[in-house]
C-alpha cells in the first residue's frame, strides 16, 4: 500500500482521497505501482487548480458574464466534488466558494450599475424629446431640421430602457419630429406659393418696363419706372432662378430707356450750359443800369435785355435761382426808382409832406418854449418830463424833413 499527505492507494488498487469528511474514492488503479496511481490523480488536481486560477483571473479582469462564470465555476465544482483527482479538495471548495462570492457581488454591482445607466439613458432620452418638442414649435427651420437629425443620432447610441418607457418616450419622440417636418413642409408649400404669385407679379411688371424701354416721354416713364420698382419690391422674391431672371430682364429693360434718356439729357445739358453763359452776361448788361440815373433810358435798355433773355431759352435747374435773382434785383430797382420818382412829382404828397412837417415844427418850438418857462420858474421836474416829449417829436420832425427832401427840398 502507498500513500502521502491527500490521498492512498490499498491493496487492491483503489485510490483514495483524504477530506474533511473523512476518505473519499478516487479510482481504481491496476496498471501501474501505487505511486503512479498517486501521481496521476495529482497531476488531475495540479490541472483543476490551473483551471480555477484561470477562472479567477478572468473574473477579476475580463468583463465575463455573471452566467458564464457561474457556469465554469459549477463545471469545476462538480469535478472537485467526484473526487476525481487527490490533493487538498477542501481548498478548492473555499477558493470555489469566495470566487461565487465575487461573482455575486460582481453581479450586484453590475446591477446597481446596469440599474444607473437605465436611469441616465432615461433621462437623456427624456431630455431629448423635451428638446425635440421644443424644436417642433421653432421656425429656424435649417438650424432646428439639423439639430432633430443631430438627436436621432444621438437617442441611437443610448442603451434601451424598458420596452414600455422607451416606446412611449420614442412616440413623443417621433411624434415631434414628424410635427415639425409636417409645419416645415406646411411652411415652405406656402412659401413656393408666395413665389409662384411673385414670379407671375414681377412677369407683368417686366412686360410693362420692357414696353417701355422705348418711350421717350422722359418725365412720365422715369416716374413710372420709380413706380415699377415700388411694386418690384412689394411683391416679394419668386424662385431663384426665375427671380435672377426676371430682374435681369427688369433691370436690362430700364437700362436701355435711362441710356437714351441721358443721351438727350447731356445735349440739353450742354445747350443750357451756353444758354447760361448768354444770361449771365444779360444779367451783368443789366447790373450796368443800376444806380438809375436816367429812368426813362433805363426801362427802355431794361425791356430790350429783358426780350434778349426770354428768346434764350432755359438753363440748367441748379443754376437758374442765382441767374434770375440777379435780373430781379435790377427789376426791383428801377420799380423802386418809378416810386421814388412819382413820389417826388405827386403834388398832393408834397403838400401833405409840407403840412405834417409844419405841425411837427410848431409843437417843436412850443415845447421849447415850455421847458424855458418851467426852468424860470425852477419847475425842473416839469422841464424834464417836456424835455423827453420834445426828444420824441424832434425825431419825427427830422424824419418827416427827410422825406420832405425826397420831393425835391
């Protein structure tokens, strides 16, 4: 019979282990010494232990399953529980029994975890379809189209809740998508209507300015073209293509008449640029009669400058206040000479003159002769209240002198 510390082999060969429970059989052994026997079953434990160290590793570092771990763990068991293999089997139940435990709290924490990240993916989802029902309201319809697109992306690379939660979320999800690209779609279907109205507008609009490109009523049609593009822009833009189009067209057809029309503007230009010229130099001949010296002559040489000007023919605008003006300031004096003249020729002006000079004279020297009297009786208050009054009718006196003058002293 052999044996050592784990294990014996009988007489007969059978193998035996030693365990907390006492001997338990091994195998029988009849084709060697009992130390091969030993050897063998020991080699069969060195490999069950290679195996649980293997198991142990992987739980420790590898994301192995918690039922796949527990299924190598139960395959281990089994073998070391039909005590096919001698050493220390009481060992590797303990070593079996903490790994069971690692992978239990390896399962809970899985679980806390897993139970964490639902919760995190729920509220991520949630706050995207807060987010998208949002969107669904907005009218920024590239920015909002974009950023939907961007959380579908998104909601993909979250982990799925509960089949109920993650539907009902995913409904109100769609939901707001399907809402905004249906007031998008709204949206735009108006839009290419408001274009398709546009584009009809702006046709009769360049239809008009093209039949007026022609005119040459310049005045009217450049009015009316101010009018055209009042209404141009009123009528908002048609389609791209269709708007570039037709505003070329618009624009082309207003081109063509301002080009004519600033052809004959510039001939006028240079016409009224001489006719200029001639009523300036009118204008100084006629400067030369001023001051008037010889009524008479003057109004004669004033009527044949005057007949000059009028066959002249206009000037340009800007020019035309300070040309004129000249010639009327000249008009005004020769209208001021008649006056002054009839004035001094009218013998019922001069008599009245005459008179109210008189009067103002005597009451002159009455109040002269007032204020001596008050100064010799030493009345001085008296003198100077009548001083004041004479002050007031001397300076009448020396104007109505004055205007006596103008009729000839």
């Amino acid at each position: 019979m052999s044996s050592d510390p784990w294990g014996r082999v009988d007489e007969t060969g059978t193998v035996y282990v030693r365990t907390a429970d006492g001997e338990q059989v091994v195998g029988s052994w009849q084709a060697g010494s009992p130390e091969e026997a030993l050897a063998y079953f020991e080699r069969k434990y060195d490999g069950i232990v290679v195996e649980i160290g293997l198991l142990e590793r992987r739980v420790k570092t590898t994301d192995l399953s918690a039922k796949d771990a527990t299924t190598a763990i139960d395959h281990l068991r089994q073998q070391v529980d039909e005590h096919h293999a001698v050493g220390d089997l009481d060992a590797l139940r303990k070593r079996l029994d903490a790994l069971v435990a690692t992978v239990d709290a390896r399962r809970e924490e899985r679980k806390v975890l897993k139970a964490k990240q639902t919760d995190e993916a729920k509220q991520a989802k949630e706050a995207l379809v807060a987010e998208a029902e949002e969107l669904a309201k907005s009218e920024q319809w590239r920015a909002a189209g974009e950023r939907l697109r961007a959380l579908v992306d998104t909601w993909k690379g979250l982990p799925r809740l509960d089949r109920k939660s993650d539907d009902e979320l995913w409904h109100r999800f769609s939901h707001a998508r399907s809402a905004f690209s249906k007031r998008r779609k709204a949206h735009f279907a108006a839009l290419d209507a408001q274009r398709e109205e546009a584009r009809k507008a702006k046709e009769k609009l360049v239809t008009e300015a093209e039949s007026l490109s022609g005119s040459t009523d310049w005045v009217g049609t450049a009015a009316r073209y101010r009018d055209l593009m009042t209404e141009w822009k009123a009528a908002g833009r048609a389609q791209r293509e269709a708007e570039d189009d037709l505003w070329n067209r618009f624009r082309g057809a207003q081109d063509v008449f301002f080009a004519a029309r600033g052809e004959v503007f510039a001939e006028r230009d240079a016409e009224q640029g001489e006719n200029l010229k001639l009523k300036d130099e009118l204008a100084t001949e006629a400067e030369k009669l001023v001051p008037v010296k010889d009524l008479k002559a003057a109004r004669a040489a004033f009527r044949g400058i005057n007949e000059r000007w009028e066959a002249i023919g206009h000037v340009p605008r800007d020019a035309r206040p300070k040309v004129e003006g000249r010639m009327q300031a000249v008009e005004r004096a020769l209208q001021e000479a008649e006056e002054s003249e009839w004035r001094r020729t009218n013998p019922e002006a001069r008599a009245r003159a005459e008179g109210l000079t008189g009067q103002l004279q005597a009451a002159v020297d009455k109040l002269r002769g007032q204020i001596d009297t008050a100064r010799a009786q030493g009345n001085n208050a008296r003198a100077d209240k009548l001083a004041r009054e004479l002050e007031g009718r001397q300076a009448l006196l020396d104007q109505a002198l004055k205007g006596l003058e103008e009729f000839g002293g």
